[in-house]
C-alpha cells in the first residue's frame, strides 16, 4: 500500500510539476466554455424558442437556467474524457526517457505502478473537473438556478463516472504508445472529435439515422446524457409548471438528448448508469490484463 500511495503521489506531482501541462489541461475547458456560449448558446436559445407553444412567455431565467444547463453538461462530458488523456501523459512519458524500466526493476510491481498511474490520472482529471462544474454552478447561480440538492449530488456522481471513463479509455489507449508525439496525436484527435460522438457539439437528434444508431452503441454517449439529465431536469420541471404542455416538454427531451435511444428503444436513467459502469469495469479488466502481460514479460 505504501508503495502505491508513494507511485500515486509521485505520478500526480510530476503532472503538476510541468506547468505547460497543467495550465493546458486547466484552460481548454474554459476555452471551450467561451466558445459555447459566445457561438452555440444563441442557436440553442432559438431552438428551444422555436419548440415552445406560439404565445407562451417563459420567464429569461428559465430558458437560461435551459441552455446554460445543456451547454455545461457538454462541456462537462469532453472535459472528463479529453482531461484523462492529457494527464496520463506521465504514463507515456515514463515509457519514453526509460523511467518505467528503472521503476520496473525496484521492488514496485508492475500491477502497483499500473494502478498508480490510474488513480493519479483519475484524480488529476477529476479535480480538473470539480473545478469546472463549480465555475458552472456559479453561471447558473446568476443566469438561471434551478437545480435540486439531489441533482448536484447526481451531477457530481456522473463527473466521478465519466472520469473514471476516461481513466478507463485513456489507459487502455496509453499502454499502447511509445513516444510523446503519438500521445500528443491522440489527444487531439480525442479532444476533435469526441464532442461530436458523444452528442456534446451537437444533439444526436439532428443526425441521420445511421449515425444516431452508431452513436448509440457507444458508451460516452449515455455518461452524455446523464450529466444533461440532471444538469437541465430542474428547468424543464419549471417549464411544466409555467404551462409549457408535456407534449411539448417531451419533444425537447428528444431534441436536446435529454431522452437517450438504442436504435428505437427508450434508454432510462438506471440502463445509462448500468451501461457506463459496465464499460468502465470492462476497460479496467482490458488495462489490468494488458499490465498483467507486460509485467511478464518484463519478468
């Protein structure tokens, strides 16, 4: 045990240490925050408009506590992911300038380092993302609150699920590189292109059918759609008290991914967090056993 918390400790000070590193991982976020609300947050405001009963007034801090809600659950699910990836650079980085092979012949096994570098990723990635559902509940605080004590509390369990997601991939994706450029390549690729597989850059619902199935299948989408269910479900709730019919509520459920789909099947809350876990405990089996093969073979 101590051998593990000494490797943790050691994983997550070398992170910090490099402030090029931390200060990336610690501004995309806040990058991608001002994009979506300087470019996106108009075109959800008039989608969310335009799918309201003609007449109905809903007061401003409604539609915002709406959009904003949506716009940081967004941000929330790339965060959890592309975060991951640059922090298990240490991984990587041990590889390249032959720290591993050092590490491998002291009395640290094999299996301890490898479940240092999770959990140093896990809380470094974490952390980073605390950090940003706070900057998100204070712009909810002052545009439009309408979150329950009992949706913060959901909302913080999703981040640690969705983290532990992308530890999960991250490492599983890591073992397999050898030299900082491929690290570097993959996590832009992964920081390009998983907001638009995961529905965070845009509602699945304005898909075509075959992508909406194929996003389906994988599991990002619904650790998605869980930060957007508790992050929007207050505002909704108002919408249905103000007058906006449940007919209508229930089309912007399905416009906005509130509601999730596999194929035409209804995908409910319970399913989405079965769904996530299992893939998550999947890619921590797939990661131990890569490290199990690895370590004989450095034996």
């Amino acid at each position: 045990m101590s051998a593990f918390l000494s490797m943790t400790k050691r994983n997550t000070a070398l992170f910090f240490k490099d402030k090029g590193t931390f200060f990336s991982a610690m501004i995309s976020p806040l990058i991608l925050l001002l994009l979506f609300t300087t470019f996106l947050g108009n075109v959800y405001r008039d989608s969310l408009m335009s799918a309201l009963p003609e007449g109905l007034q809903l007061d401003e801090s409604v539609i915002e506590g709406f959009v904003i809600g949506w716009l940081f659950s967004s941000l929330l699910a790339v965060c959890c992911i592309t975060t991951a990836f640059t922090a298990n650079m240490i991984m990587v980085q041990d590889k390249v300038n032959g720290t591993r092979n050092d590490l491998t012949i002291t009395p640290v096994k094999s299996s301890v380092l490898a479940l240092s570098y999770y959990f140093s990723t896990a809380f470094v990635s974490l952390l980073i993302c605390l950090v940003c559902a706070g900057v998100a509940f204070v712009y909810l605080g002052a545009v439009g609150w309408y979150l329950s004590m009992t949706d913060v509390v959901l909302l913080l369990c999703d981040i640690v699920l969705a983290v532990m997601f992308g530890t999960a991939l991250s490492s599983v994706v890591c073992c397999f590189l050898k030299s900082q450029g491929a690290i570097s390549a993959v996590t832009a690729i992964v920081s390009a292109g998983y907001g638009f597989l995961c529905g965070a850059y845009m509602p699945i619902s304005s898909f075509s059918d075959g992508i909406r199935n194929f996003i389906s299948l994988l599991p990002g989408t619904y650790a998605t759609s869980l930060l957007r269910n508790h992050m929007v479900s207050g505002a909704l709730e108002k919408m249905a008290s103000d007058g906006v019919p449940e007919q209508v509520v229930e089309g912007i459920k399905d416009a906005f991914d509130i509601n999730m789909y596999f194929f035409d099947e209804s995908v409910n809350i319970p399913q989405m967090y079965i769904i996530v876990c299992s893939t998550v405990a999947l890619l921590i089996g797939i990661y131990v056993v890569i490290n199990l093969i690895a370590g004989k073979k450095e034996n």
